[in-house]
C-alpha cells in the first residue's frame, strides 16, 4: 500500500469518525451484530463499528499477536484508541475471534 493509499485511508476513517460523532453513529442494529458478549465488546462497538460492520471482525481467526497487530494498524489509521483500551480490546478480539474461538 502506498504512503498517499495510506494517506487516503486515513482520511476516510476520520471522516467516518466525525459523522459518527456528529449524526450519533452507525443504527443499533448494525453495532449490535454478530459480537459476543463479554469484557471489551463495548470497546469494539464504541471504536471498531464506526468504520466497519462487525462481519469484518468476526470473519477473522487471529492470534493475540495478530490482533495486537491490527488494532496498531487501526490507530496508526486513524482510530481513536487509547492505551488502556488497547490491552481490553485485543483480549476481547483474542478470546472471541481468534483461532480456537467457535464462531457463534
């Protein structure tokens, strides 16, 4: 992927972001599909969902590292997340997505 891909992924993702802000965010029923519940399924709907659906997500089978990996893509991206979210979240993607987890 290039720097100006890159560049123009980024901008989308921040667009996407402030629309979501600003007109509420995706409808409720594409933030509650096909997530799990558990610690950090909030997470993922609060920071994952606004710029894709959640089939995304469920369709991958990464390991811990994996998901650590994709997460740092997404922030390097333009998603907003914070530090103490990041550890939360890739113990959610792990457990629930990962390469032993059933899908549901």
């Amino acid at each position: 992927m290039s720097k100006l891909d890159i560049k123009i992924l980024k901008l989308c993702c921040a667009l996407l972001a402030a629309g979501a802000a600003v007109w509420g965010g995706p409808p409720a029923s594409a933030v509650r599909q096909d997530l799990p519940a558990g610690p950090g399924v909030e997470t993922v709907r609060a920071k994952c969902i606004g710029c894709h659906e959640a089939d995304l997500i469920v369709s991958q089978r990464l390991s811990p590292a994996g998901w650590t990996r994709e997460v740092e893509k997404m922030v390097r991206w333009g998603a907003v997340v914070s530090d103490a979210e990041k550890e939360p979240l890739v113990d959610y993607l792990s457990k629930s997505f990962g390469p032993g987890a059933k899908p549901k």
